[in-house]
C-alpha cells in the first residue's frame, strides 16, 4: 500500500519523464521547438565503465543470449587512483 506524498511522488516523476526527450533528457516544450533548431551544442563525455563494457562485448562476439557485462571497480582501485594506495 503506497501512502499519499508516495503516490504523489510517483505521479510527478511519471509527468516530468513524460516532458522530456528519453534520447537526451531536454525538455520537449523546448526541444522539439523550431525555435531552437541549431540552437544545441553538444560534449562528448565517455563513462569509462560504460567504455568497458563496450569493449568487453566488442571482443566476445559469441556471449550467450542475455549474457550481461557487469562493470566494476576491484577493491582498492578506487583508492588506487585517488593516490590513497
């Protein structure tokens, strides 16, 4: 049994993700106006767990079907490349 505020919240969550793109997460009221056709400047930011993954899948061409590739830090690789180890 949800409460009230949780109903609440679930609703606003499902308008707002309604009022955006699901490619880019702009809003649509402003993103599909002509008004602001080349108006948009783009960065490429790479997640390096994400890169990962891609190059794992990449060199296994032949994983099973829904074979998923999980990205993780090894204990201490964090503190590692923080200069902490």
């Amino acid at each position: 049994m949800w409460l009230p505020e949780d109903v609440e919240a679930a609703v606003a969550f499902l308008e707002w993700e309604r009022s955006i793109c699901q490619s880019c997460a702009q809003p649509l009221d402003e993103s599909m106006d002509p008004e602001f056709a080349g108006a948009y400047e783009t960065e490429v930011l790479v997640c390096h767990a994400c890169a990962e993954k891609d190059r794992r899948r990449n060199a296994n061409k032949h994983l099973p079907d829904g074979a998923r590739i999980v990205a993780f830090l090894p204990e201490g690789r964090r503190e590692i490349v923080r200069g902490y180890g």
